[in-house]
C-alpha cells in the first residue's frame, strides 16, 4: 500500500486521483484511434464529476482544457480549436491599477479627498455650502470610528480646511451636528406619524363598529316597540 505522499502531486486535485492515472495511462497507448477514444471517455467521466458547472460558458472546453494540464502538455490527441495549449504557469495576470496619490488623513480615507474635490467644482456656491456641510458630517463620523470618541467642531473644520487647500469657503461657526440632529428629528417624527395614523384606523374601526352596534340596537328596540 502506497500512501498519498509518495505518489505522484495531484495537478488538479478537484479531479481526483483516479483521473489523473486514467490521463497518465492515456499517454502510454501507441494506437493514436484507440487513444483519442479514451481520452474522450476520460472527458465524460471529468465532465459527470462536476454536473453543476455545464451552464458555464465554454464547459467543454475548459474541461479539455484541464485534461491537458493534467497531462502535462504531452498528450498526442486531436483537441478542438478554441482550447489553449499555453501551460497557465506561463500566464501573467493583468496587472491591477491602484489608485495614485496620497491620503493626507487615512482615517477619513480617500472618498473625503474625492468628494472635497468634486465640491470645489461646484459652481453653485448654496449647493456647495450645503455639500460642504455634508462633508464635516462625514468628516466627525469618520473620526469618531478610528480615534478619540469625542472630537470638537474645530478640529474637523481645520482639516476640512487643509484638504480643501483652503479653495471652500468654511464657516468657523459651522455645527456638525446639526445634520445628524435633523436627520433624527425627522425619522423621530414620522414614527410618530406613522404611530398616529395607525391608531386613527383602529379608532376609526372601533367607531364604525360602535356605530354599527347603536344601529342594530336601535332597529331592535323600534322592531320590539312594532310587535306591542
């Protein structure tokens, strides 16, 4: 009995042992016929592993694909025309873009920088008073996830001020809080709405039903008064 460590690496190891000694044996035949027809044997039996991929595009020849790089390359075999015979440890991937630049402040991070420049843009000086104050909103959150929990306006207003370059026009006397105290306010109030609607429809069931009730009395009582 031979243990897995001295056997042979399994190139592809989804396919198991038992295919790669079926691909290695396919090498040893001389007939070329005889050959072609056992890898293609080989191919259903890779292809009845793995069911689930079939809606993949190009299955096939991916499958073939993987046949030959379990061979090694040196399988003499007719293979269809859109396979690659290149080894995939000679592909280079393409190479990933990073981004350029420097952060100045990396716990407010590269989306700040971004939207500062796209305010600085902005020709509507309301709107880009506005954005601006979104900005230091933004600015203080971010600060308050990575540093102190506290954090002064101040602060956030002096570097909003050294990334911008000094090109936005910033309020000393800005409150940073007041976007998220409006948000709240907001989302407070129209719980509250909702709550109230709410309980308006249930009164307003409980009223016409009561209303109902009154009525089905009241023909009861003129019904009882006819029979006298």
């Amino acid at each position: 009995m031979k243990y897995n460590t001295v056997k042979p690496k399994l190139i592809i190891p989804e396919y198991g042992r038992n295919i790669q000694t079926l691909i290695y044996y396919a090498k040893t035949i001389e007939d070329k016929e005889e050959r072609q027809a056992f890898v293609e044997k080989i191919l259903e039996l890779m292809q009845q592993m793995h069911p689930q991929a079939r809606n993949v595009e190009d299955y096939k020849a991916k499958l073939w694909s993987h046949l030959v790089r379990i061979g090694n390359y040196e399988l003499d075999i007719d293979i269809p025309d859109n396979v690659t015979l290149e080894p995939l440890e000679k592909k280079r991937p393409n190479q990933l873009s990073y981004p350029d630049g420097n952060v100045k402040f990396r716990h407010y991070g590269r989306n700040v920088q971004e939207m500062i420049a796209k305010a600085i843009a902005m020709e509507d000086k309301e709107k880009q008073a506005d954005f601006t104050h979104v900005i230091g909103a933004y600015m203080k959150m971010a600060y308050k996830s990575w540093n102190q929990p506290v954090v002064s306006d101040e602060n956030i207003i002096r570097d909003l001020k050294i990334l911008s370059g000094d090109q936005l026009e910033v309020d000393d006397n800005m409150s940073l809080d007041d976007v998220y105290s409006f948000r709240k306010r907001n989302n407070n109030n129209n719980r509250r709405n909702d709550s109230r609607g709410s309980r308006g429809r249930d009164n307003r069931g409980r009223d016409n039903r009561g209303r109902d009730n009154r009525g089905r009395d009241n023909r009861g009582s003129n019904n009882y008064k006819k029979r006298k």
